[in-house]
C-alpha cells in the first residue's frame, strides 16, 4: 500500500514592532530569523510580511549591568513577548513572554546575544503554538468558501498568481485543504500554459524575423522557457527541430560557398600569377645607353 506523505503547512509572517534604541535593527532581525527556524517544526513556515496572520515580537529591556574587566562586558536583560495577530482585523489571538538575557561587550552585542536565547520548549511556549494555529485553522475553515470563490474569479480572469497566492495561504489541518489544492494545481497549470503559448509566439516571431544563427539564438531563448509540462511543449520541441535543421543546413550551405570562393580565388590569384608570368616572358629586354 502506497502511503502519501503531506508535509505540515500553516504559512506565517514573523515582524518585529518595537525596533528601536532600546531594541537595535540588527537583534530585531535576529529575533525574526530565531523564530522562523524555530516554527518550522511546528509546520509554520515564515512567509513574506503581507500574509494576513503573523507572530509580532516586541522586546522591552528590563535591566542593565557592567561588569568590570578587561573586558568589561555589559549584560542585558530583557522581556520578549511572541503575539499572534489576524492583522486584516487587526485582533491579537494568543500571546507568550519569555525573559532572556545576554552578554556583549557592547550593549548591541548583548541585545543579539539575549534574542539568540529565545525558545519554544516550555509547556507555556507550546500552548501559546497550540493557540495560535487552532485560531487560524478555525478561520480558514469558515473562510475557505469564500477565499475558494475568489480564487475560481481570479483564475476566470486569467490572474493566476493570484489564485495561486490565495490558495497557497490555506493550511494543511483545514478541512478544505484538498479542494484548495486541487484548484492551486488547476491555476498552475494554466499559468504554464499561457505562459508557454506566449513564448512559443515570441520564439516565431524572433526566427521569422531573423533566419539565421542570431535569430535561433533568440528563439531558442524563448522555447527553453517552455516547461515540459505545458500542453504546447511537444510543438516547441517540433518548432526546435525545425530551426535546428535549416540552421544546419544554412551552415552547410554557406561552408560549401566559402570553399567554393576561396578555390575561385585561388584559381583567380594563379591565373592572374600566369598572366604576369607570360606578360614577363614576352617582353623583350630594355637597354638603356649612357653613351652619347
């Protein structure tokens, strides 16, 4: 028995709010990066910062210390706080704290080195996952209808990425998963296809225009676009052929016409050596006489 397996799939964005003096560019990035590997296990997987769902962090410094050296080194502490959000209505729908803290020789160092020592391993952590994508899945499976009709109107317009995005946004527990992605393959498919035709047309237009080595250059450009899947690839495999063959035949051609001009010059520098050699023999020898 065949057994198929489907990867865990809730796509995410994961931003930072509070960056600031206090909460440097640099450890924000940190702490982004920090918590996109660490959601993967969760079957979260980061995405751009557009997806309506995301897991905002804030960090809030809570104490400062020098410590004497050499070197001397400073220590930051701070609050980090993980919050769910449903950003296109603007609702926050589960939230986690964690105290961190680090070590650096300069506070910017210490702020990077206490982000690194966030983790998801508390039962706290794991029920504020937990919370998080049971909210999510709720939505998509009371929205789904809507965001599937959407998609079908997209792919009837011809906006198939778009289509594609808003299928791509529907997680793998929801229960209209399959049709989601029944009709992700259907808009996929169907991009391929125009996009195929419409490089298949280019190729033409740029052999017709230019039959020569240049122009199959070019078309050859356009036809290596054209994925094996589309329905037109078996005529831009024909069309290859085809432009292969007469450029061939054209070279062909035009080696057999170089070594015919260049036998005729050879013949014509040799007649034209003979014609100066038999002038040369037919003149009769000039005396010149000094003698006056």
């Amino acid at each position: 028995m065949n057994t198929l397996f489907i990867l865990l799939w809730m796509p995410i964005a994961v931003t930072t709010s509070n960056v600031s003096e206090a909460f440097p560019d640099a450890a924000g990035k940190v702490a982004q990066a920090k918590l996109s590997s660490l959601l993967t296990a969760d079957g979260l997987t980061s995405t751009d910062a557009n997806n309506q769902f995301a897991i905002d962090i804030t960090a809030v410094p809570t104490e400062s210390e020098v410590v004497a050296g050499p070197p001397t080194q400073i220590v930051e502490k701070m609050t980090m706080t993980l919050t769910f959000v449903d950003r296109m209505n603007k609702a926050k729908m589960a939230t986690y704290e964690q105290e961190v803290r680090g070590v650096g020789t300069t506070k910017n160092k210490a702020y990077l080195e206490a982000v690194k020592q966030l983790n998801l391993s508390s039962n706290e952590a794991r029920t504020f996952i937990q919370a998080g994508k049971d909210k999510i899945i709720a939505y998509y499976d009371q929205e789904a209808p809507r965001i599937l009709a959407n998609a079908k109107d997209a792919i009837s317009m011809r906006q198939y990425e778009k289509a594609m995005y808003l299928m791509a946004m529907i997680p793998t527990d929801c229960k209209h998963y399959a049709e989601a992605q029944k009709l992700l393959l259907e808009a996929w498919k169907a991009q391929i296809n125009m996009e195929a035709e419409q490089n298949l047309a280019l190729a033409k237009a740029a052999w017709t225009a230019k039959q020569n080595d240049e122009g199959a250059i070019e078309a050859a450009g356009y036809l290596s676009k054209i994925l094996p899947d589309a329905a037109c690839y078996p005529k831009a495999q024909e069309f290859y052929a085809q432009i292969s063959k007469r450029v061939n035949e054209d070279r062909a051609v035009r080696l057999e016409q170089l070594r015919s001009d260049m036998k005729l010059e050879h013949e014509q520098v040799e007649a034209a050596r003979a014609v100066g050699v038999a002038y040369g023999n037919h003149q009769q020898p000039t005396t010149t006489n000094y003698m006056r």
